[in-house]
C-alpha cells in the first residue's frame, strides 16, 4: 500500500467532531462527513471567503490557492486562516473552526400577522360504525364504508388512495368494523383508523425558505397554531443560492434527488420539532401546506428546475401541485396530503402567493407594494387594475453574504447600528444581547444610512476621508470603517463596514428600488400613489424604515406607511390549510398576478444604475431625505 | 463437511433440464429450480395425483408417502412412479416426466363473439406544437401544454401524472416543443412523446383467468384485434385451485407479492406475445382492461384476498379499479392505465361482467341462462324484472382435475366420445389429432352422456356390470371403463374413466344444475320459460349440447336454444377497451346484478341432492331425456 492512500483522520474543535478520511479531500468536505457544519454560501467555490477555519500544522494540508490568496491577508495567513473549501487533506490534522465560520441557530421570523379565517379546512375526519358483512350483506368493503360515509353525511362519489385500499379489509376487520376516516376535498379517503380518532386532526404550513424551512403545526378542528419548528435549510451546503444549487443539479447525476431529498429531511425536522413541542404525533398530521420559491418547490417535487437557471426562467407547473405524504417521504400521516400553493413565475413562487394572500393587498383599492425581501426579491404591487410583480436579484447582502462581516440574523448578530455625530464612534444592539460576531441586514442599512447621514461617505457611496484608526482608517490600502473593536467582539477581531460592502449595499438596495419604480411607472403611478409599503421577510423585522428610506431602498413615501409584516408566507401558508376559500383565492391570484420580466425592460439598466447613488442620483425622487 | 449436506443433481428427461438441489428438496421444486413445469393442480400437497413422475434409482429417493400409497398402485410403483411433490431428493438422480404429468400448451378459447361497437375509447392521442417561452411568454410548461390542448381540443382542467410532470420540461425541450400527448378520460394526461405519434395507439383487452391468461391487443384507432398471447397462468405452481393461492398468502409472509408478482408475469407474457406477433412496442400500449374472477382481480391489483375465502366471502371493492402499469409492473407505457372491470361478489367477477357486457343478456326481455363454466362457475339469469347472479363450486372436474386420466383441453386431450351401440367400444376425437393422452371437460360429459345412454350406469352413476377387459372391467377391485387401449395412447397406458371419475362429473353438474334451478326458482321461472342457455369458457366450445342436456347439466330446452358464446369475457373487456359507453354499462351492470348466495339458500342442498342423479332424481325434469 502506498503511503498517500493511507486514510487521515481530520478533527474539528471546538466541538471534537472527527472522520477518517481520503487524502485529497477538502476540509469543508470532510466536515460535512465529520458532522460539522462549516458556512459555504458559495457552496464551495472558493468565492465567499465565509468557511474560514484555523490549522497549525500547514503541512497536513495542500498549499493556498488563488482564491485563498485573494481572500485572506498576510497576516491572517500567517496566523493559520485557510478556506475549507480549498484546503485539501494530505495527513492527519486538527482544524479549529472560529465562531463567524459555524452555521449558527438563525432567528426566524416564524409569527405573521394572521388575518382571521372561517375555519374550513379541506381535510376532515369522520368516524363511522359499519354494519358486519353477513351471506345476506355481501356488499364489498370499500363500498360498506363509502355508503356509511355517504349516508352519515352525505359525501357522495368518494375515492380511495391505492395503497390504503390494499390494506382496506385488514384494518376494517381489526377495528372491529368501527373507523374514522380522513376525507381529503370531500373526494377521497387518504386514512382509516380503528375506533373514533376525530377529536385529533392536524395539519402544517410550511414556509420551505432557500436559507430556512419554518413549519406551524395548525390543530384543524380549532384553527389554534400549536407549535412551531425551524431549521437551516439542510441544502446550504450545497450552496447559499439557488442558482449554484440549481447547477448542482444540471452538474451531477441524482443531484435533483439529493436536492429533494435534503428538503424533505428540512421539512421533517421542522416538523418533528413543532409536533414535539405540541406534544402531537406526527401521524396525526394529514395535509401540509407548502409555500416557497419556485426552485425550493421545483426541488421538494422533483420538478426539473434546471430550467428557472437560463432565460426565460420557465417553470414546469403554475397551478396548485398535491401528492401522498409517503411518497415524497414526509413524515407525517402516510397517507397525508403534501401540497404546494400556486406559482406565478419562474422568480415570483408559491411564497409570494401566501404574502398576497396573508397580506391582502389584492383586496385593496389603493397602490400598494409587498417586497418580500431576501436573495431575490419579489415585489407586488397591487393597485386599482389588478396585480403585477416582478422579481430581482437582490443579491445575498441583506442576508449577510458578500459582506466581509456580514452574517445571518441570527445570535451575535449586529442588528442596530447608530453612530455617535461628533465622534463617529459607533453604538450597536445585537441579537440575543450577546457579543457581536458580525452584522445581519438591518444593521448594514443602518450602518451605511448613518455613514452617508453623517458625511462619511457620499452619494456615491465612496469613503470621503480617513479619520483614525478607532473609525475610519486604512488596512492593507483600504479603506473600511470600524463599527466594534476587537476587545469587545466574540471573535476577537475587529468587526469593520469596508468600501466592497457599501458597494454590495448599494447594489443590493438599487435593484430593488428599481424594481419598484419600474413597477410603478408600467402603471403609470408616482411615489404620492402609494398608500402602503408592506414588508415581508426575516430580513424586515428589524428594518428601521427612516434609514431604509434614506439609503434608497424603498420609494420616499410618509414613514408611517411603512408597515413589517413578518412571515407573510407561513401565514399564507396556515390560511390555505386551514380554509378551503383561501385556498381558492390563491389559485385565483395565480392566474391574476400579472409578471413583469425586468431582464427583458429595456428601463431597468438606466432605472438601476440611477438608484446605486445614495439615496439616488435624482435627489428629487427623495425629497425628504437629507444628510444629518 | 458431512456427506448429507452435499448437493445434488437432479436431471428431468426428456428435456435434459437439470439442477443442482439441497437434499431433502421435493422433485416438484427441482423441477422448478430446474425451469422444468410438472402439473400439480393441488398446489404440491400430494392431494392431485397429477405429478407422477418415474425414478429407477429409488435409493436416490426417500421412501413412498402415505399419500403416495393411496394414488400410486403397486404395479405403478413396482415400475418406479413416484409423486414429484411427495419423493424428496437423497441424492443425485435421473427423473423422467412422462407427457401426462407435463404442463402441455393449452387449448384457449381466445375469440369470443364480438358484438359491434361504436369506437370510443377512454384513451386517445392529441398532437400539438407549442409556441416556445420567452421573456415576454413566461407560461409555466404544463400550462403551456394544458392550454394548447385545450385551445386545439376543448380539454378543460386537465390533470397530468406526476411522475410524468418531473420529466416534462426536459421531455418538451427535446421534443422541439412538438409534441403528442397521451389524455385518459378527457382528464389526465398519461404520456407524452416527442413529435407526431398519434397514428399509433393500442390497448390490451385482458382475461385474467384461473388457469390462463388471454390478452387481446387491439388497435383503438380501428377497433382492430391485431394480436392473440395465451399463456397458463403462472400461479399453477402455487395451486391448481384459488383457495389454495389464496392459503398461501395467509400462511406465507410476502405471499400476496408472490401472486402479484405471478400475475403479473403472466400478463406481460401474454400481452409480449400479442404484440410480437403484430409487430408492435409494448410501449404503444395505452391502456388494459382486465377482466377475471374476484380472487385473480385482487391478486393483479395487491388486495388482501383472504377473506375473499372464509364466509361471507367479502371482496375489497366492487367498482371498476384503475392504477398506472409503472406502478403494478405491467410491461406497456409507463404511463398507461390498468383497468379491472366491477366485480358483482366473491364469486362473480369482473369476468362475470364481461360476460354479460358481451353477450348481451342483459339487453334481452326473454329470461336467458349465462354460464361461464370453470372450476367455479358463475351463472346469471336475466330477466324482465333484473338480473340475478350466483356462483357454484363446481370443481375441476371439467379442467380434468379429480379425474384419472383427466387434463385440459391441450393437444392430445380427447374432446368427443361417442359408444358404439352394440361393442360399447369408444371412438374419440382428440385436440391436434394426435394419439391420446388423457380426457378433457366434454369427453367427460360425452363419456358419461353415453355410459348412461347404454346402460352401463345407472341414474346414481354406477357401473351395472362387467363386461370384459377392453370395455368395462375390474382393476384392483375398482370397476373402470376403457375409452383408450394401451397400444393407442400416447402414454403406453390404458386411457380409462373409473367409478369415481363419473361420480365427479355427477357433482360437479349437480352444483351447475341445482344453481341453474335455485335461480329460476327465486324468479319465479320454470325451465319453458327460458329462452335461451348461453354457455361460455373454453369449456363450452366443445360441449355436446345433447349429452349436457343428458347428464342434468343444464335445464332441459329445446336444444338450439343452447348457443356457445366463446370466451366471453374478453370480448367483454375489448368493448370496454374500445368504447367508453360499453365501460358505463359494466359499472352499471356491476350495480344492477343482484348475487344469491347458494350456500345460505336452504334449498341449495336438496337441490343438490335431487341433481346428483343422471338426468335428475325427478325424470320428470327432463322430459326429452330418454336412455338410448
């Protein structure tokens, strides 16, 4: 045997976790065999620099890539820093991996604002005494239970799922001849349980995020939410956007299928943690609700996504999709229903439907814009003719991707910044009231509308001077501003807004603006329209609507119309559950939500390019915003 | 190693097959190892006497079994014959299967009468070329499919198979977008292929039997039957009889698979050799229809049948099932549809409904007789009031089981018997003109016809007299008659219809007889009052009308009203097959037969009783029957 065949044992602290692995593996590789999980919102291409880990001993390990040159300082090399993802394994080795590298518990946004609802859920449960066969009461076994069920209450013409009919004679026999049946949309019976189980009838709405799968256990015959589950999206390790995940797919045999199968595990583990909680058995849950981007719900069917990845981003279905619970593997009541709320495009999906729904923006007569914000943004705008949406690349920055320091909001996590007028000196809340590992979102608006309020950057978001090292200073010939000092943060480092992450913000922000004035102008509206600004999503609960005015993000309407809505979608979602109406008017929405495709506008370029400046190169579309 | 556990070899002559066995093993399941088919209509339980078999080295063997003893004389031992499923393997062995104990090719019954039908069928193909996305034509692909068959054919709201939606924006995109869809129903869409298929669509009409399996390819663009595949079914080696299958998926774990798995062997050796021999892809095959008793029907369909076998006989389901052939197994388009026609009861099947749904009888105002005649067989009695069905256990007598030189209606099987009048020497017509092997259904019936017509037995079926070695004779203290000398059969044996034999033909007409005569009762009818005996089953097609008539097996009426209808059910299944009114009909029909159930009618057993005798223990009932 030669020696580079020889396996290496790889450990990774703090937690101890280890594998035995083969020479040649990356080290992100081998902490996912390990049972670690080490952030990789690239998904392993060398491009985020966010899989940071920390190895003395350099020569277990392959040399510094380009990437690694590109994104990591002398010093930091010095020190020991190395990307996971291009590191690869040569011997035997220990890996320390910091805080900011981890994937933390991310704080969800899991109650929105829930509308009241006529409860009328679309499965129900009867129980039923049957009369025993006898040689002068031949009648089949199926049809014994659908005349009892048609003369108790009067569900006529009702199927039976396959597999249950299999198991029909066995299970009428051993109950005794007494069942409940569970009746999907009044047309078939999906379950059959001995003795009389009607009192206890669960279903789940599951908001199937790209970065986090949120699930509410709904109790059906009270319409109570009895628990709530949330996970990281298990499919982050294949990359933090769809796209890369998409590739991933095109790329590798059975990708779909891992694909689909890491969001069946997602859904699994938020809903065995909702039912926990309940103390409900998962069997018991019979319908779930599914709201999610297109790619997420191309990805939970086994739909052939690759197509959402190249122009015109068609998808394979718009209409409302259902099939058995056992056969996509969730585990609720095998039987149980899985299903998915319409989609209006390849980038405005199911999720957006659940925030019109939930919103009820399609209900007023005034204008009103939804954005749901997060790596794609989608916006709504409802107004006296109808709905149209459209979708933009926001880019991952409010989520805390590309941004040197940025990160998820989750504990640690900056998520209010102000900064002091005269000493620039920056004052922060974090999540959880801890030590601040990094900033999420909101905190990056605040940061560059306090940077631009107070002079320190301008309209085009460049740094204006350099003041001192405790502020603004120059490293390695850059600019950056320093929002914590290293004694007071978890990581021990400095945590600092650069000249790159500004730009991001910029980006990020002029996309969306410019998809609402696009919107907008089609209908011929101004900003004075607008009677309401709704936004939904983790990223906006937090937002301080003064300063996301002030960067450009939204149309310079009164502050007090802008409104957070928190998880519009899981609300949308629990409102399809628990109503068969509901659930109607979002196959309705479907087909009445107009899109509007901004890659194909020849207004979008000039419209998003206007908007990187701060608040926007037309001073006059923010007229009540003005540096402090 | 000890010597006990060294395999063996067993060799069965002629064909040279052979295996390497355990000891201890039957020769029966050597043989099955061995690829060779040995009868063994009993399932294997040393019940049939059908697997003879001879061994000249015995100390290879271990010793006779009770069972043996009772079926095998000592001459017949003296020359080495021995029960296949009884003499168990000590070590390697030569076996020869002599043509009686092989499993022949069967004579079937596979054009029934064909009643004219307008073509309708449930499956049809629709071609249409789609217009391609673009930016400004985001339609989502199954809208964009859905529309277009809509705008060219009027299909509203149609659905599509699930599995086939994962696959339809890669099958689309390779079609060029022009593609031919396959719709079932006007509601689902089952397949879709790639440019203009539509001058190809087949179905399979497909008659699920006991003992064999007849499939029909049909070309449902004509109404054309293109192609005829027979095959025994497969489940013979599990029992001759479906009791017997039905005990072995109670006593044996995962034995509803095996018979499932059996079933659906058959069918698609069946359905392989009707498409071969048109020339034709099992893939172009859309849709099949099966018609076949209960028992058969829940088999295909995986339906727990046990209680299809204790009283009160109940059955899983009465109306018309249907699954995707991907899902049972079934070698035609993935997509495609399989169908069971409604069943009436326990023991009227879906066969029983095709029965009626092809001859007609229900269409009639005159009271008409329909008797499919098999192991059980089923009788309907149409009337001007309705229509009245019940099932007799008839036995196999008719197939040639319990008979001593019976078999099936196979090349070398003899058909017709007649006795000269003043020798009582036997002249004979067998199947394939070959010399003889054995007796099947209506030689029995001829040959018992004629027995009494001679004098030769009584009206209780017994022998009067002896007369000498070549006619009647005493063997082992047994009285039995010679139909075939040795030196004439294909077997080098005596071909010979003992005491018992005639007495099986006595009951199993008396069960036929006394149903016939409990129906009639229950209606009010008297045998004038029937206008016509409609006999079906491969059975019938051979069946002297006269010696029926003579034996007590059917009422006595004017002969020419008597009419063999062929296999009926599969002309049943093609109409359904071929014309979505005919399948209407069957799930009305399925509703509208009533079922008496003769085992809980108190008249059954005097019935019964009366009927064992030839003509009947009444004379008076068939008044035109006269001894010759």
């Amino acid at each position: 045997m030669r020696a580079s065949e020889d396996p290496a044992t790889v450990v990774f602290e703090p937690d101890g976790n280890n594998a035995m692995v083969k020479q040649g593996l990356s080290l992100l590789d081998a902490a996912l065999t390990a049972g670690n999980r080490i952030r990789s919102e690239c998904g392993g291409n060398g491009k985020c620099g966010k899989c940071r880990v920390l190895v003395e001993n350099q020569s277990a390990l392959t040399g510094p890539t380009a990437h690694e040159a590109r994104l990591i300082s002398s010093q930091e090399a010095d020190r020991g820093v190395r990307l996971a993802c291009q590191a690869r394994v040569k011997s035997s080795v220990v890996v320390l991996v910091p805080p900011e590298s981890r994937v933390g518990q991310r704080k969800m946004q899991v109650t929105g604002d829930e509308r009241p609802m006529v409860l009328d859920p679309t499965v129900r449960k009867i129980s039923v005494v049957l009369p025993r066969p006898t040689l002068t009461d031949v009648k089949p076994d199926l049809e014994r239970l659908t005349d009892a069920l048609r003369d108790a209450h009067g569900l006529d013409g009702l199927g039976i799922d396959y597999d249950l009919l299999k198991r029909l004679p066995r299970v009428l026999r051993e109950a005794g001849w007494e069942v409940t049946a569970t009746v999907w949309d009044d047309a078939r019976i999906i379950a059959l349980e001995p003795g009389d189980t009607s009192a206890s009838l669960f279903g789940a709405a599951v908001d199937l995020g790209t970065s986090k799968i949120v699930v509410h256990l709904v109790d059906l015959l009270t319409g109570e939410t009895r628990g709530v589950g949330s996970v990281e999206n298990p499919q982050i390790v294949y990359g933090e956007d769809l796209l890369t995940r998409v590739s991933y797919t095109v790329a590798e045999g059975g990708g779909l299928e891992v694909m689909q199968g890491q969001a069946v595990n997602g859904v699994n583990e938020a809903l065995r943690e909702a039912c926990r909680g309940a103390g409900v058995d998962t069997a018991s849950v019979y319908e779930a609700v599914v709201a999610g981007n297109t790619v997420m719900h191309h990805f939970l069917f086994g739909l052939e996504p690759r197509h959402l990845s190249v122009s015109p981003f068609t998808p394979a279905v718009k209409r409302a999709l259902s099939t058995e619970a056992g056969r996509l593997g969730i585990d609720m009541n095998v039987g149980g229903i899985v299903g998915a709320l319409p989609v209006v495009a390849g980038f405005v999906g199911a999720d957006a439907v659940a925030d019109i729904l939930s919103s009820g923006v399609s209900e007023s007569c005034e204008a009103t814009l939804l954005l749901d914000v997060g790596t794609n943004t989608e916006i709504i705008l409802s107004h006296s003719d109808g709905i149209t949406s459209c979708s933009c690349a926001s880019g991952p920055a409010f989520e805390g991707g590309h941004i040197r320091h940025g990160m998820k909001a989750v504990t640690g996590a900056i998520e209010r910044v102000t900064l002091d007028p005269a000493s620039h000196r920056a004052t922060y809340e974090t999540i959880g009231g801890v030590r601040p590992r990094g900033l999420c979102g909101s905190a990056m608006i605040d940061a560059v509308a306090e940077l631009w309020r107070h002079g320190l950057i301008d309209g085009t978001g460049r740094f204006k001077q350099i003041l001192d090292a405790q502020t603004l200073r120059l490293t390695d010939g850059k600019t950056e501003f320093v929002l914590v000092q290293e004694d007071e943060s978890a990581t021990g480092r400095d945590i600092v807004v650069t000249q790159r992450d500004v730009n991001e913000v910029q980006r990020a922000k002029a996309a969306i603006y410019a998809g609402c004035s696009l919107l907008l102008k089609r209908r011929q509206l101004a900003d004075a329209d607008i009677a309401g600004i709704l936004v939904a999503g983790a990223f906006g609960r937090n937002l301080d609507p003064e300063n996301a005015k002030t960067v450009g993000l939204v149309p310079d309407v009164p502050t007090d119309r802008i409104r957070f809505v928190g998880n519009a979608a899981i609300t949308g979602a629990k409102m399809a559950l628990a109503s068969k109406k509901a659930r109607e008017e979002a196959a309705d929405l479907s087909k009445r939500v107009g899109y509007l495709e901004l890659s194909a506008d020849p207004l979008f370029g000039p419209e998003y390019a206007s908007a990187l400046f701060i608040p926007h190169r037309d001073p006059a579309r923010f007229p009540t915003v003005k540096p402090g």
